[in-house]
C-alpha cells in the first residue's frame, strides 16, 4: 500500500480503547497496534498520542471509600498508565517494534526549553525508529495545570513534531452536518481554512475522555492552520488507519484541509502557549490594521494603548484590539515594567517582533 506522508500522529481517545463499562478493550488496542506496526515497517515515523489510563485503572480498582477527584485521578492513572504502557509493550514486542513511553504535563510545553527537550526525546526515538507513546502525567497534573484532554496534547505534539498528519480517532465516523443518525444527516468530508461550524458542533463529551467535538474541532482547525492536515475519523472501524492514509482514500472521515502558508516551528509553539500567557498588550485600530495587513508587520510601543499583568521579557502575552478581544498571542521582548514605559512611544524596539507573533485567523 502507497503512502504519501513520511510523519503522522495518531490520537487514539478513550472511548475508542474502553469498552462500555470502561475497562480496556485488548482486541481493539491489539488492532490498532497492528495497524500501526504496518505503517512503522512502511517507512513512515509513527507518534501515538494515547488516552484510556484513567479508565484503566478505574477498571483495575474497587475503591472503597470516596475519592475528590483529583486524588481519584492520580490514582487510577498510577494504576492504568503502568498497565496501559505494558500493553502496548507486549503488543509492539509482536511485530519486534520497540515502543517507549513520554508523559508529560501542560506545563512542560510553558518555556521554550522545556518545550526543545521533549523535541529532542522524541525525535531521538523515532530517529532509532522507537515508536513514543505520549499521555498526560495525570499522577502529577492538578486541574488548573491539565490539558483540555488529549486532542489538545495530541495538537501540541503535532506541531511540535512537524508531522504532516494528525489522525483523531474517536468513536464516530466525523463532524456531521446534524444530528448523528437522523435522517438527511451526513458526514462532512472536508473543511476548509475559515469555514463556519459553530452550526454543527455538539458541546457534549465523551463518556470516558474530559473532551468532545466542540474540542476536537477547535483544535484540528488550530493545527489545520498551522499548515497540518488533520483526520477525525472512527476508530473502531475495520483497518481504518491504512485505509485512511491510503494514496487516493475514500475513507469516511472529516478531513481538515491544512493551510497553504505553514508557519515556522518557534510560532507554532507561541500559537499553543495562549494558557502561558503573562499579560496583555492593548492595540489602538491602527495597529491591528497593520499587523493584519502587511505579513512581516510587528507590534511597535506606538501601536499600544494599555499594558496588562505582570512579565518578564520572552514570556508570552496576549494581543488584544482596544475592546479586549483576543487576536494573537506572541512572545515579548521586554519586561512589563520597561514596556509600560514604551507605551505610545514612536521610534522603539518593537515589543513583539513579527517572528514571533502569531495571529489568529479572522
């Protein structure tokens, strides 16, 4: 089978790996293994993004008294992590595929050296052709800290990788134009950059993961935009991941189609880090007419009305218009202190500098 793809990233959700009463389903995750396995020996670098600890351990345990759910958290993803990974161990072992496993948190993704060392990691192991299997470090996450769930790890991870595709898999066969499973309702096959879908997207969550298609949605179209395809697709399907990545494929999916102008590595990485953000600059209309117009236009102190919060200089702040609403993010180059001083100053260093200011798209 022809594939025209070298790097993907596989996010396989929690409902696709638990069966109803939330305990792991070994003949589907031996599938997906072998599925995977193929693509490996097919040449292609393989990240596998995987949810199901939590449900694994929940399923591992009988808990007798009543846990806050942070503490019930820990502990049920101490329990099914270790199972879960050991798993996939066994499972690759079967094909002499060596698999390791990267656990991380939101907050290694904060700095940029934090975010460079979990490059390197990966990319040693998949240069030694070892498959990385990537989760939440849910033992040590605390709410505030968590990912969204892992769409939005697996988004990250993506970006940070520069793979060419990302493969969502959930337990339905995409975004649906309506209902799932009323009459006239289809899936939609292809998204385009900028196209509505508030219309269509269900709010609700999964019964297994923290996420839903109102996530998936925000995050495939965000990697979309940073120049990668993305793939929401049923995981429970027969072979669906060849059959997806086919050359040619008409496989059942929702297909994000990427962005023509892919942006650099360091703004892909400012592009994920609004949850880091130390501050806000405020711009007058003139500015936010240039930065959208001129593509190199970067954010002089004379473009700027207010300055909020507290940062050091390379932090990342927010950028937005004089009524408070977000339109990028980017990494300053002063201290707050020295940028408040700045503030409508005309001839100045700029305070974010176009390479790293990303914009979101309008």
């Amino acid at each position: 089978m022809s594939y025209n793809r070298k790097r993907i990233a596989v996010k396989i959700g929690s409902n696709v790996l638990t069966r109803r009463d939330g305990s792991l389903d070994i003949t589907r995750m031996s599938a997906l293994t072998d599925q995977i396995a193929d693509l490996h020996k097919a040449g292609l670098d393989v990240i596998v993004v995987s949810s199901g600890a939590v449900a694994s351990g929940r399923s591992e345990l009988h808990i007798d008294r009543k846990l806050d759910a942070v503490s019930a958290r820990q502990l049920f993803s101490a329990v099914g992590q270790a199972k879960l990974i050991n798993r996939y161990y066994e499972l690759f072992r079967e094909h002499h595929i060596a698999c390791g496993q990267v656990l991380t948190t939101k907050e290694n993704f904060s700095t940029r050296r934090q975010y460079l060392t979990q490059k390197q990691c990966m990319e040693v192991m998949l240069e030694n052709r070892v498959i990385p299997i990537v989760n939440e470090n849910d033992t040590i996450s605390v709410t505030e800290l968590m990912f969204t769930d892992n769409d939005e790890l697996s988004g990250l991870i993506s970006a940070m990788m520069d793979v060419e595709t990302l493969v969502i898999l959930s337990n339905i066969d995409g975004i649906y134009n309506g209902v799932p499973g009323e009459a006239g309702t289809r899936v939609i096959t292809e998204i385009h950059p900028g196209q509505e879908l508030s219309q269509y997207i269900q709010s609700g969550k999964s019964s297994f993961g923290r996420g839903g298609m109102l996530t998936k949605c925000h995050i495939a179209r965000k990697v979309a935009d940073e120049g990668i395809e993305v793939v929401i697709a049923n995981g429970k399907r027969e072979n669906i991941l060849p059959r997806l990545l086919c050359a040619g494929s008409t496989e059942v999916c929702t297909r994000f189609v990427p962005s023509p102008t892919p942006i650099s590595s360091i703004k892909r990485w400012i592009a994920h880090s609004e949850g880091f953000a130390k501050g806000r600059l405020y711009l007058n209309a003139g500015a936010v007419e240039a930065i959208h117009s001129q593509p190199a236009a970067s954010i002089l102190p004379i473009g700027v009305t207010r300055i909020e919060g507290d940062f050091e200089r390379d932090d990342i702040v927010r950028i937005v218009d004089a009524e408070g609403h977000a339109i990028g993010v980017g990494r300053v180059s002063f201290d707050s202190e020295s940028a408040r001083q700045l503030i409508g100053k005309q001839g100045a260093r700029p305070l974010v500098h176009c390479d790293y200011l990303y914009l979101e798209q309008l």
